[in-house]
C-alpha cells in the first residue's frame, strides 16, 4: 500500500501519478483550481473525494481549504491546496498511525479527522452566538450588528461546506464500489452521523442568530420608545412652568394675583399643581 | 430475559457486557461520549438505541439526558448518562412492572416512558408562550423579550430532539429484524404518533413564538407612535401660550391691546383660541 | 348493518363493543383521551378513524371536537367524545338518511359531514382577516394587533387539523383493505380534493394574515412618521418667535430698532419671514 | 366529432348531455358549483377539467372564471360558468379553426387558450409592481401599502390558479388513457412548460412584492430618522439663543455684562458662538 | 460533421435547416420567440437545448440572451437570438477549436462556454453585495435600498436562469439517447456540478441581501435611537435654564433672592446643579 502525499497541487510529482494510477484529467485540473466544493466522484479503479478543511482566524472569520484524496485499491494520494495547520496536522497523525493500514482505513481516517475539524469551529460559534446575544439584550451598538453580520456570513459558508460533505458521507456510505471493505461501513455511516448532527447544530445557530437580529430590532425599538418617554415626561414637568412663567412675563396689566404679595406662592403653586396632573393624567394612561 | 442497568456510562460492568454480547466498540463509544442525538442502529444480533429524556429546570430551561438502550434476542442493556430524576423514575416503573415481560416488550415500555416526559414540557412551553403573549400586547418589556429568546432557543433544542426521535420511532415501526415481534408493532405506531403529534405541537409553539416576537415589535411601534403623538399634543397646547407670552414679554413699545385695560383678558383669549383651532386642526386629520 | 351510536365514551357500553367486535385496546383507549389528531389506522377486521368537527364559538374562538369512528364490513360505531353541536346535528342527518345503506356509504356519509364543517368556519375567518385588513390600514390600534393574534392563532390550529385530515382522507383514498367497496373511490376522492382545497384557503388567510401584520408594522411606522412632521413643522412655525421675543425680552439696552416706534412691527415682520423662510426650506427637501 | 358548448350550467341541456354520455353525478355537481380548483379526473370513457380563466378587472382586482371541459372519444362538452368576456373570445375562436379537428386537438386549443389568458395578467401585474417599487423608494405613502396589499392578494390568488392548473397539465402529459393520442404529447408538454414558467415569473413577483415591503418598511424608518435630525437641529440652532435670552430676561440685577454698553452684541455672539460649537459637535458625530 | 450557424432566428435559413434536418415547429417557434427559459427537449433523432448566456451591463443591470442548440448525430445548429457580445466570443472560440470534433463534443463545449459565462456575473454581485453591506452598516442611504433592490431582482432572475440550466445539466447527465457518447458523460457531470456551485453561491448572496436589508432596518432603528439620545440630552441641558430664567422672567416681587446682591450667582447656580442633576439620572438608567 502506498501513500503518496503532495504539499503543493502545482508540483509536477502530481502529473507523474496522474500517469502512473490513470487519474481522469478533470481530477487533477481540480486539485489544481482552488474552492472547489467538497464532492466525491468514482471513477475507473479509484474514488476521488475533495474535503474541507476548516479554521477559525484569528479575527473570527472563517478560513477553508481542500484537501484531495484519491483512493485506489492499493494506494492513496493526497494533495493539500493550501499550508493550512489544522491539515496538516491531521495528515501528520494519520501517518504516524497509518503501519499496516488499508487504502481504505487510511481514507476513512483522514475523512474522520477533516469532520473533526469541523467541531472546535462550531463550539467557537456557539460562544460567540451567546455574547451576542448578552449584547443584544444588553446594549445593542452598530458593532454588534456588524458582528451578527459577519457571523451569519461566516455560518452560511460553513453551512454549505456541511451539506457538501453529508453528500460525500451519504454517498460514500452507500457506494457499491469494492474500494472499501465491508467492515469499514458502520464507521463511515459513524462519520456521516457526525456531519449531520453539525449541520444540525448549524441550523439552529442561524435559527439564534436570525432570532438575534429580530431581537436586536425589538430592542432598538424599545429603547427608542423610552427615550420618547423620557422626552415626554420632561416636556411635561418644564411645560406648565414654560407657559405660566411665560404669561407673567409679558409687560401687560392686570395679570391674576399680580399685585398680591403671596404672587410668587401662588404662581408657584400654580405651576407645581398643573405639572403633577399633567404626570398623572399620563400616568394614568400608563405612558410611564 | 436478562436486564442489566448500568448507571454509570464509565462502570467498567458495561465493558463486560460489551464482550459478552459482542456490542460493536462505536456504540459503547456513543455512550460514553454525552449529548448524542437520538438514534436507533441495527447491528449483529441486537439493536441499539439513544432515547433523549427531557426535563425543566427551575429557570426554565431544558435539561436533556441520554438513555441508551441495548435491545438483543433475550436481553436489555440500559445505560443511564447522567442521574436526571425522570430517567430513573421511568426505569423504575419498567422495572416494577417487568416480571415475565420478553425485551422488546420491555424495550417499548422504555421508549413510550421517554416519549411520555416530553408531554409535561410542552405544557409546560405553552404556558410559558401563553404569559408571553399577554405580556407582549399588555405592557412589553426588555425582559419579555429576554424570555422570548430563552423559550425559543429551549424549542429550537427540543425540535432537534422530537424529529431525531420521531426518526427512531419511525425505524422502529418499518425495521425487518426479528428482535421485535409483529405484536409490539401497532404499539410502535402509537409512539411514533405521539412524538408526531408532539413536533406538531412544538411546531405550532414555534410558530406562536415567532407571531409574538412580531406581535413585540408591532406593539412597541404602536407605543412610541401614542408617546408621539402626546408629544405632539402637549406641544400644541404650549406652543401658542409660549409664542404670545414671548411675544408680549418684549421690551417694545406698540404692541397691539398692550396698553388696553383688558389686555390680560384679551391675550388669554387669543392664547386660548389659538390652541383650540390647533388641536382642532389635529383632530380633523385624525392625529388624536 | 348495525350502527353503534355512544355518545359518552365512558359509556361501558363501549366496553361491550370493543369485546363483541375485537377492537383494540389502543383504539378504545383513543375514544377515551380527547384532543387526538384526525388519524386513521386499519386492523384486523375493520377500520378506525377519528375525525375533528369545528366550530367558531361566539368569541371567536375556535372550538374542536373529537368523532371516533369504527367501520367493519357490516357495523358502524361513532363515538362522540362532547356534546358539541354540529357533530350531533350530522350524525342526525346521517341517520335519517341511513335506511338500506351499506356500512362504508354510512362512513363516508359522516367523513362528508365531518368535512362540511370546516366551510362555514372558513368563511367566517375569511371575513375576520377582511376586517382586520380594513382596520389594519385605516385605524391600527392595539386590539387589532390582539386580534391579528386570536386569528394565526386559530388558523394555526385550523391547519393542523386539515392537514391530518387531508391525510385521513388521502389514506382512505388509497387503502387496499376490503370494507370500502370500489363504487365509493370516487366519493373518497372527492373528499380528499375538498380537504385539499380547505387547506389551500388556510394557507392563503395565513399568506394574508402574516402580510396584514407586516402591513401593521408599516401602517404604525408610517403614522409616527407623520407625527413627527407634524411635530418638526409645529416647531419651525414657533421657533423664530421664541428666540426673537426672547431677544427682545432682555433686559439689555440697544437691541437694533427697540426704541423705534415701528419695532413691533419690524420685529414682527422679521419673525414672520423666518417662519416662513424655514417652512420653504423644509417644503424645498419636501418634508412635508 | 360533436362539440356541445353550454353557455349556462343551470341548462337542463346539460342534464341531457350527462344522460347520453353517462358523465358521473359529481362532475356535474362540480359545473354546477362555481369556485371550484383546476383539476383534471379521468372517469369511464371520458375525462372531465376544470380550468380557470383570468381577467384583470378595472379596478386591478382578479376575476376568476371556471370553464369545464369533458373530453371523449367523439365529443367535447364545455361549460361556461360565467360569462367571462375572455372565455367566450376564446372558444369563438377554437371553433372558428375546429373544421376537421379532432376532440382531443379541440381540447388542447381550448387548454392552450386558456394558458394564454394568464401572460397579459402576468404583465399587468408587472407593470404594477413596478410602479410600486419607484413609490416606495421615492414617496412612501399610506395608499402605497394599501396598493401592494391589495397585490399581494391577487398574486396569492394567481398562484393558486397556476399550481393548480400545472398540475391539470402534467396530468395530462403522463395519463395514459387513449383519448389523447400520443402526437398531442409534444404540445401538451408545451402547455406544461409554459404554465410551469408562468408559475415561476409569479414566485419572482411574489418575492419582489415582499421586498418591496420590506423596503417600504425600511424607507419609511429612513425619513423617520431624518425627519429626527431635522428637529435636533432646529433645537440645536434655538436652544441656545433661547437659553440665553431667558437669562437676560430675568429680573435680576448683576447679570455679566449687563450695563455694558456693548451689552446686545456681547449676548449675540454669545449665543452665535454657542450654536455654532453645537453645530459643529453634531457635525463632528455626523448625525447631520 | 456540420455545424450551421444562424446569427438571426428571423433568418429563411432557419426553415430550411428546419425542412432539412425535420425539426419540430415548436422548437422552431422556440427560437423565434425570445426570452424561453434554459431547457432541454429530446426529439425524433434530435435533442433541442435552450441556453442562456448573461452579461452585467454597464449600468449593474443582468442581461439574458438566448442561445438555441439542435444536436443532431452529425450535425448541429446553433441560433443565436440577439447580437449578445459574451455569446458571439463563445461560439468563436469553439468554432476555431472544432476541427475533428463530434458533434456532442461541441455541443458540451457551448455549454460549457455557457456556464462560464455565470462566473464573472456572480464575481460581480459579490463584490456589490460587499460594498453595499459596507454601505448598509456605515451610513445607510435610501440610495443603498435601492441598489439592494436591484441587486435583489437581478439576483431572483439569475437564479432563475441557473435552476433551469441546472434542470438542463442533470437532464443532459441522465440522457439514455445515444446523441451524446459515453465518454462525455464525466464532463457533463462536470458541467452540471459547475452551475450547482454556482446556484449555491447566488442561494448564499441572497441571504445576504436579505440579511443586509435586516441590518439596514436595524441601523437605521439604531441612528433614530440615537438622534431621539442627543434631543433628549439638549433638552435635558437647556431645560431646567429655561424653567428658572422663566421664572425669574415673571414681573411678580417676592421671588426668592430676587433682591440679593449675588441674585445671578445664586440663580446661575441652581440652573446649573439643577441640569448637572438632570444628566445624572440619565447617565444612572444608562440612557447616554
């Protein structure tokens, strides 16, 4: 059993084991183009499989790469797109396990540990779903939008990376092919069971975050709403003071009370009076 | 008919019954490794289960654990993940009852226990939806919405955790193995009717529970435009009073009835006319 | 052909039947437990449905009640499990038509029956959403937000009960079991394209509703808009009098044309054409 | 050939036809009954449609009209239920072309003309739409949210018409009696195709009527929140003369400046500078 | 091998080739009539495919042009339904790499070529969607609607031309007619796979854009709450100056320290402690 691993889909040693194992033209152009979606594809005497390989960044957003697999009777190929750690890790430990191996177990370790990846991804998710939504609640900022935004962006990726590989799962679960022995069926039906339980834990993400987004409109709102309240009741306080000191000010005559000395008193009173059933008529109405 | 309780997932007993009846080593695996989906899998000779059992918290929140059942020829393996009071509660009624029983009878016993603790739950939710509601068109707060969020992420899990074990169900009700006779069958039916109805039903919660959210916004919008227009109101009852006061507070000479004995009289009424003929206009087109 | 009619499912003569015709525990048992879904299920011998007639009760408010029906090859039994109404008007209908006919033309006489309630209940929401539509664009107020619920909140229900029904419907269409003869496919077929059609107007008055809730949504916004033009306009007519008669109000010497005798005409003058110079503006950026 | 048209279903006429042709009660049943769903049924010896043509009526609303038609081997029965100006145009035409046709060719006329009746509503609705959205963007008004609810009806109504009809169409291209004879399946496909691309150009008017509700909704908060700062800076520009000219209005000795004789043009800047500074915050948050 | 060219559909050579080759009227009538949807119809010792090519125009907008292909055993013929640029390049470039080509192999590079066309329009409206989200969280304009319109109905149209050219795709793939050899299928495959990825990418820029418009509403929501902050800041600031210089205003005796030497100071004072205060409250229910 041979195990060819090449670090670079540019490499020429690519065009030698297209040769050598008769790899489809159509395969290697797509090791070659980059973004490609996950995808298993049986041709003559192998089975080609595109994986994704995912990391969070460090500025949270979200970073893919391919990581091809060729699976022969007695050999598997590996081509990595991109230097990502997280693939090349796992390749490191495959090999270190890999003595004795199959072609086939060896396929299924790598499938294994490229769905692997997939759970650290979603735990970060789920943490940054639950500040969010503390935030939402809490004091909602334009920042905090834009991270719902990039969130959902980054869950719409991932989704369709999700879907993608359950279709490789499904598929490889049930190919009839003789590439993979009849032992290895429980394991790969185990690895499908995990896709869709992530792809499950996905849709209720994007469930909380759309449910974030509605929560950060009612909470805009609502926030306004009290601020319109807050407006209201100080207008209503300084109103009847506005008014009333307004009228005795004016350079005319005859104003009620003007010339008693309980004036200021009255007019106080006056003022004072009004403010409070202006309050409690609104109060009343239960504006506040 | 043997039955052996595990009460520990780590119990090394439940190694011994690995070997004794050959459990494949990816579902011992399950049992160990917590917060599994529900699942029923075929395998040589037995049939292995994950049944959710679910509580409410005191706060309110979903509380989940696994019970995974091992269904063979003449033996049940039950393995309790987590000490949840209803799991126990449930074994223990099987258990009382369990004298002469075959397994699968036993096994259906336990399943129809598990479906039956979703029932309270989603009483319990409706309540809950039902609170909310008045809430949301009574007097909506920050904390409704707090609690809006909280009960539909609670659904959104307890979704997840119906249509997995509506699947089983419904396995269950369609498997060709011999494990379970042709009797158990239209009592099968029954479970999966009765988690069917109960995803029906939590559908129906859900969708109230998005209606609510609507209902919040709607509701608050509805507030501030009331806030608005007291605003407006209280506004165009000062303002008239505030202009002429100003105006006959200015330090000029010639104002028009300035020097009249009914000024005060005179200025009062235009005031008063003034503010009239506003609302007045406000009313005609339909402001208040 | 003997019709069985129990109107008390705690009725022991229920009891009595289940022996005499071997019906199955679970299905007695589903007489005896309100608020089943529409289901129907075949056993040995005969056939058992549940059907749901509804009504709208004086609130508005809609009101379910179960029809168990038993069908062998030559008995008919009904359960009525309350005392409501228009099941009992049906059945009364039935049984004055039901002298010579066969078991299954009894059956699909009731099923008919059944079905034919949901029209009138169909109609009154269809006049329900018409009014709320009206209110919604002409006077949003609150209560028709609480009614807007009421109503998705009926529909809902509504709907859940079609859809089973439909499938009741469609499963009869399509059984293989004996008790119903050939000659009534048609009939069945008939029900099933009026059930369809009922679940078709549902999901459009849903289609309604959601869009009358939005409607509100924008009606609301809309109409603070409107206040707060009114307030912005009201507050550029009052503002330049404000400040101009503070100014004048001042108890400063030298304010420009204060000691001439046509001041307040001046100062009147001035106030007016800023009013009105703003009032363009904001009708230049058509604020109003 | 015969081809019987019934202008009126109420026509004993068609109790006759029924006689002679042995048509099934409930297809009659169904003429009779206006407001039924397009639908085919395949009965003995013929097959019966309901098809339903359309008009936009002066007002925009839909006008719906059934037109039955029972194909057999030598005839064509059509029942108009309305007098529909569309539906008479149409069969006017099809049988000025019917010399020579045979029954299933004078079907297919008739389903191929009432196909057509749905492109020129399509457009009308277009048009509607369009115009619809330049109000939206441009000037928002309460009318413009009645005209788009009032839309969003017809097009619901549209829909149902349109599924329904697509499902008489591929009926008809897989049923396999031998009225139709196979050189109509080419034809019969194009009427699927073209009700099928119909029922696609109604989703997409769907979708951009409900965005353009969502876009209402959105314009509306945009004015909103510059209505808003139009008001704040008003305030802005008032406060501080008012602020201040109500302190040199105070009665009080010893305010700064007071007897200066420079007084009035001190107290000016003052204010100039204050609103100029408050300005120039505003405008440092940009909120203007 | 022939490969005809029709560069009108208007063309007399059409009906030639139509005569010659026997080609169905309706496929005739197809290519005479512009805008079909892409499609795909096996004929009598011909297949008939509709395409669509698709350009961004200058202006942002998507413009469609039919291609029609008749694939015959040794012939095929290409029509072109306008003088679309990307078109015209297309057929150049296969036509000056067909020498010794099969007909199915040049008719699988046009489409090919067909589908390469999507790309740049996708790499396109990604990069709109990506400017108008920066647009949408930074300083949302109701010229960003409209461009989110826009970009919505190209993007509903787009989809619509990749769902039925994905329908073609799959159809093509699945072909038991012995028009296309056996050796192509792995590069319709290709083909098909191409417009899928292309259809998941315009699903996820959909939900974007539609997200976009949620962060839009929210923005704004969130501006107005912040404009409704800074009005309520400026009235609690100028308020309490007003009231007290008001009061002061009154040409009433007996106001507190109206006759002390440090009047103003002692005014000023209070005016001041009395908003400081005011602002605290806020700043205490967190409303700045």
């Amino acid at each position: 059993m041979d195990w060819h691993q090449v670090h670079d889909p540019q490499d020429p040693e690519l065009d030698r084991l297209a040769e050598r194992y008769r790899l489809h033209p159509l395969h290697i152009e797509d090791c070659r183009h980059r973004s490609q979606s996950a995808k298993v594809e049986e041709s003559l005497g192998y089975l080609f499989a595109v994986l994704k390989t995912v990391e969070v960044a460090g500025d949270g957003s979200l970073e893919l790469a391919d990581l091809d697999v060729f699976l022969g009777r007695d050999f598997v190929i590996t081509v990595e797109e991109s230097q990502q750690h997280c693939a090349r890790a796992l390749l490191d430990t495959v090999l270190a396990a890999s003595t004795g191996m199959r072609a086939d177990q060896i396929f299924y370790r790598i499938t294994d540990g490229v769905v692997d990846t997939y759970l650290p991804v979603l735990d970060r998710f789920s943490e940054i779903i639950d500040e969010l939504e503390d935030q939402v609640l809490d004091r909602p900022t334009p920042d905090t939008l834009s991270r719902i935004f990039e969130t959902k962006r980054s869950l719409v990726l991932l989704r369709r990376v999700l879907v993608n590989t359950r279709d490789v799962a499904g598929h490889l679960q049930r190919t009839e092919c003789d590439l993979i022995h009849r032992d290895m069926w429980p394991f790969l039906r185990d690895v499908y069971d995990h896709v869709a339980r992530n792809l499950d834990l996905v849709e209720m993400q994007r469930d909380l975050l759309t449910g974030s987004l509605d929560i950060y409109l009612s909470s805009v709102a609502n926030r306004t709403n009290q601020v319109m309240k807050v407006l209201t009741v100080l207008g209503t306080i300084a109103l009847p003071a506005l008014v009333i000191s307004g009228i005795y000010g004016m350079n005319l005559k005859g104003l009620p009370w003007a010339d008693s000395p309980h004036a200021t008193a009255i007019v106080s009173g006056v003022m004072f009076v009004t403010t409070i059933a202006l309050l409690a008529i609104l109060r009343l109405f239960r504006w506040f």
